[in-house]
C-alpha cells in the first residue's frame, strides 16, 4: 500500500512503527479467504444464518449507528470494570464516572456504535437512553470482594431483565482454560440461545485464565489460545467476539514440554497460518472467527501514558488483520470526558480513514 496518503496524525502516532504496520502485505492467510468488514456485512453474512430477524435488526441497528455506522466496522465503549476492578481502582481517576449517566453520554459524545455495562448502570437509565445507542448489558462479572480473590464469572442478572430494559445485546465473559470454564461454557451457551429467541444479539468476552499460562511468557495473549478460545466462542453463537489484542505465539508448544500434555496442535499453525508480525497473529485470531464471519473486536487495554498510541497502533493492527473494530474503556473514561471522546474519535479514525487497508 502506498505509505504517504496515510494521515499525518496517525503516522505521528505509530512513530516508528509506521512503516512496518502500514508496509506489511505478506499475511500468511491472504485476505481473499476472508469474510471482510463492509457496509453489507449483516446482510451479506447474517442473513444466510438462523438469527431471527430481530436478532438482525439489533445486529444492523448497531453497525449502522455512531461515526462508525454503515462501515460495517464498530466502536464500543465498555464500563464494567467498576465489578472486575473495583469501583475505586477504576474511577478513582475520574470520579464523575461513578455516576452512570456521565458512562452512556461518553458513549454517544464519543461516536460508538453501542455501550456495554452493567445491569445496574444501563437499567438506571434504560428510559433515557435505550432507544438512542444500543445497549449491551454485561450479564456476568468476577466480583474482587471474595477474600482470597478467585476468578470465576458469575451471572448477575437474567437474560429477560437485559430484554426488559430494552437492549440490543447481551455480553459474557468465560475464562477458558479454568477450573470453572465448564460451567461457564454451559451458562452463557444457554443465555445466548435464548438471548437470540428473545431478538438479542450476543457478544462473547473470550478470556484466557489459568495461572499455568504463564511460563517464560505470559500465554494469556499468544494467538494459538485466544485463538482456538474466539474458536469455542463462535461454536456458542457468539455474534461478535472480543479478545485482547495477541503479543506472542506457542501457547500450546510452551505448554507441552516435559511429562506435561495439553490440547493439540499442529505446527503448521506457526509455519503456514501465522508468523510472529502482530498482524499475521491478530490474523489467526480473525481465521478461528469463522475466517471472519463474526467480527473480531480487539480490547483497548489498561489506560497508562501513552494511551493515543497504544489505541492507534491496535486499531492499525486490527483493522489491517481484518478484524471488526475495538471495544476500548479504561483509556477512555480514565481522563476528562473531553479527552475520551478524542481517544475514542481517534480509534475511529483509524477506520474511517480508506488509506489504511487489509493486508
């Protein structure tokens, strides 16, 4: 692709990283094998599956809504970290985020196409706000009270209390590869058939947990995990899938040395499906998505100094890999409303911008 018609800004942005983000064109998928972002997507994929159509019409309601509407990309602004993380660890920063109508106005100030929260932030203001952005209410947390912390996902609500308020989806996390995976995987299978009955769409938080993960890397982010994780995420109907961005690969080579034994593999996945540039692993994450046929929305990650350019360099490498968009919080609702909503235009920019194109 032709570097100079990118725009400045975010070429100040990926720094150095700009040449070798923007000049990759040998993925080891090419992107003809994918079903690609498009102003059509929900009609050129959905409608060949069994969503009903209310299942289509929230699907399209949220592709079509905010600065990213009719792209066939999305940006979505999640706030449920004040469960995950603690309501002071998360909003000690910003304290006006306590307060959950200053959640949803940074997500329509913004320009996302939906805001994903709790049942309690989004069913406080469902009379205001459910018919202007979509809501996606998170239906299950890992609470920090319980001493010593554990990590297991536990329902907070029903799936008719999310259709009640009015929402377009409903969202769930399952930490594959935990004791408690097994229940998980069941729970959130049964939530998303009858979210899909009800006319909800579903969106799967596909995390990798296992405190073995961890070897001479941290094998929570390698793409061979969290790729066969998006993998069982679609086999439940997830509709979108969001998964953090990949840092390394060899997750299941790492974790079969010695006397250990774990999954399977072939290594033709880190010769012939993937190599170790972070588009080609954000890729194969993309490939376990039905090669594409449901999105693949990339985390923003922890906010810290030098949140414009981790948000811009993941956008790049999401969009370019043939993901769907980013699904980024804390970057911006850790900072004065103002600056989220700049943080949040500036992830959009990456894919309204047509210079920028898929490997």
């Amino acid at each position: 692709m032709t570097i100079d018609t990118m725009t400045t800004d975010i070429q100040s942005l990926l720094g150095d990283k700009t040449e070798s983000l923007l000049g990759f064109d040998s993925p080891k998928i090419p992107k003809e094998s994918l079903h690609l972002p498009g102003p059509d997507f929900v009609d050129r994929v959905f409608t060949q599956s069994d969503r009903n159509n209310r299942v289509l019409g929230n699907l399209a309601w949220m592709y079509k809504n905010g600065r990213l509407g009719g792209t066939g990309y999305l940006s979505v602004l999640p706030v449920d970290q004040g469960i995950e993380h603690s309501g002071g660890a998360s909003f000690a920063k910003n304290p006006e985020y306590f307060d959950p109508e200053n959640i949803v106005k940074l997500a329509v100030e913004g320009g996302c196409n939906a805001v994903a929260s709790t049942f309690g932030v989004l069913g406080i203001l469902s009379r205001t706000y459910a018919h202007k952005i979509p809501f996606i209410v998170k239906i299950n947390h890992n609470e920090l009270l319980t001493y010593p912390n554990s990590f297991e996902q536990i329902l907070f609500g029903t799936v008719e209390q999310a259709y009640d308020m009015g929402a377009a989806a409903i969202g769930a996390t399952i930490y594959f590869g935990s004791d408690d995976s097994h229940r998980e995987l069941i729970e959130i299978a049964e939530a998303f058939a009858l979210a899909h009955q009800l006319g909800m769409a579903t969106i799967l938080w596909c995390y990798t947990r296992n405190k073995d993960f961890k070897k001479d890397k941290d094998y929570h982010v390698s793409a061979d995990l969290t790729g066969q994780a998006n993998h069982l995420g679609v086999t439940i109907q997830a509709d979108i899938i969001k998964q953090k961005l990949p840092e390394n690969n060899g997750g299941f080579l790492a974790l079969n040395t010695g006397n250990s034994s774990y999954g399977k593999l072939d290594k033709r996945m880190y010769s012939e499906l993937a190599s170790d540039h972070p588009i080609d692993l954000c890729r194969y994450q993309v490939a376990n998505c039905y090669m594409g046929r449901i999105g693949l929305i990339n985390s923003g990650g922890a906010s810290g100094e030098n949140d414009f350019v981790e948000a811009a360099t993941t956008a790049v490498i999401n969009k370019r890999a043939g993901g769907t968009g980013l699904i980024s919080g804390r970057k911006a609702f850790q900072r004065p409303m103002v600056e989220g909503v700049r943080l949040l235009n500036t992830i959009q920019d990456v894919y309204l911008d047509k210079s920028i194109t898929i490997a």
